[in-house]
C-alpha cells in the first residue's frame, strides 16, 4: 500500500497505535472508521487490547483477525496472564500463530471478572518464559514498563528490578504507560541502561480527548496529570474545541521532545478514536 507517512514515521521514529476490541456491529463499524483514518500514517504496527479484565478475549482474536486480513495491518494481540491456564495460553499463541501474528504484547493484566484465581502465571516475566519454552523466536514481545513507577510497586527500585526480569526472560522491547513528562522517561531509561537493560523502550502517548476521562483513567493507572495541566484543561470548562486545540499543542510538543531525546517510537493509545491522535499527527 503506498501511503503518506506521518511526520514521526518519516524521521526514524515510527508510530503504532493501540485499540480495543470491540463487541457491537457498531463498534466494529467505529473502529474500521478509526483504522482507515489513521491506516495512512503507516503504523509499524498496531496491538489490540485483552479486553478489560480478560472479558472480552474472543473478540481479541476476531479483532486481530480483522486488522490482518481487512486492513492489512501487522497485529499484535496483547496477551494476559492473569486468570489463564497454560494450556488456555498456549491455545491462544496456536491461534495466532496461525493467523500469521508476528508481534505479541505480554502483560500481567488484571484478574478476569468473577474469577478467584489468578491462573497458573503470576507476572509477566512467568508469561514471557513460557511464550519463548513454547514458541522459541518465533514472537517479537514487548510488554509494559512504569516510567512514575507501577501504581503497585513497593517502591522504584524494586519496579526496574521486575521489570529487568521482563526482558530476562525473553522480551524484546517494552511500551510504556502514558506520562505527560517527558524527563521521567528519560531517567527510566537511564536507570535501566545503567543497569543493562539495552531494549528499546517506546513512549505510549495518550491524547486528550476529555479530561474527566483522562483523570479517571489516571487514577486508575497511575499516571500522573501533571498539575499545571490539569488546571489548565479545567479552566476550558466545557469547551471542547478549545480542550481539543489545546492538548494536542501539549502533547505534540511532549512527541517532539522525546523524539529529539531519542526515543525509539511512539505508541499512541487511541480508544479507538482517530480525531485526537490525527490532531497531534498533523501538528508533528
């Protein structure tokens, strides 16, 4: 396919995007609107969510099935350990070895809804050992990393020690939680470096589309809003446009900060909306 590349594409930086799998003929419509408009800033790849709390695993699979064979898009299916047995795990990587999947995301994730047992992985590293035990090479894993520290973690050393067993087990790169400071992730990056951790480490970048659900997701997640942001975005009140002009300044100018530091990529969480990752796309 010939396609306009992004201006981050097109500097050695290049994009991905996350999406969520959807469960409605109408969520389905959203979202092949969402990856037509941003399929032309030629994504290095894009991953598809587990669904909230494991809930939703088969409509992962359609989904990367979909994004493979109606898009053309290369997929990647992020993979959870929480709740799943071996065998349920290894059953998903047959099936997306045989939908030609090349990429998976390995996450903890969290304990499927009305399940009281967390399965037979308890981190992502047990995750990441048994995908290499089972399929050797055959998959490029990325899997997460907290540039503020996991919003569980005892404290920021113990948080780079898990994740350096991540990448010992066998991860190839890591994608991080979103973050509006650009010098928290250079520190990450910095203290795993010092600590031999040599994978590249993308940025995830999420857009601003409306502040209530950012804060709730923020809570959530523990990703920090920082202050003079927050203030900003709510003295706009209910202004939308204003809202929308306004952060994708800011989080282009986030973009273009750690591009220029070195940053390998960029990962744009999209909630299946194109509007707000397009806006800071075009402002790159």
């Amino acid at each position: 396919m010939t396609a306009h590349r992004s201006p981050l594409s097109a500097h050695g930086a290049p994009v991905s995007f996350e999406f969520f799998p959807p469960k409605t003929d109408e969520q389905r419509e959203a979202l092949d609107r969402t990856v037509r408009l941003l399929k032309p800033a030629s994504p290095e790849y894009v991953s598809m969510t587990f669904g909230a709390g494991g809930s939703t695993l088969s409509h992962t699979v359609d989904a990367v099935r979909s994004l493979r064979s109606k898009h053309a898009l290369d997929a990647a299916p992020h993979l959870s350990c929480m709740g799943g047995s071996r065998a349920e795990v290894r059953s998903l990587i047959e099936d997306y070895k045989s939908l030609g999947v090349t990429r998976i995301v390995a996450l903890r994730g969290d304990l499927p809804s009305g399940m009281a047992s967390i399965g037979d992985f308890r981190y992502a590293s047990d995750l990441v050992a048994f995908i290499r035990e089972e399929t050797g090479d055959r998959f490029r894993i990325e899997v997460a990393c907290y540039p503020e520290v996991h919003p569980q973690a005892n404290d920021a050393l113990a948080d780079l020690a898990n994740f350096k067993r991540k990448i010992e087990a066998g991860a190839n790169g890591a994608i991080t939680q979103y973050f509006y400071n650009a010098d928290g992730y250079f520190r990450f990056v910095d203290a795993i470096r010092k600590m031999g951790v040599d994978v590249p480490v993308v940025p995830g970048i999420m857009p601003i589309a409306n502040f209530s659900q950012l804060r709730r997701f923020s809570d959530m997640c523990g990703a920090e809003i920082p202050r003079w942001l927050a203030k900003r975005l709510t003295a706009f009140g209910d202004d939308a446009s204003s809202i929308r002009d306004f952060s994708a300044d800011v989080v282009a100018d986030l973009c273009r900060r750690l591009v220029e530091g070195g940053a390998p990529g960029m990962h744009f969480y999209t909630l299946n909306r194109a509007r707000p990752t397009m806006a800071v796309l075009e402002r790159l």
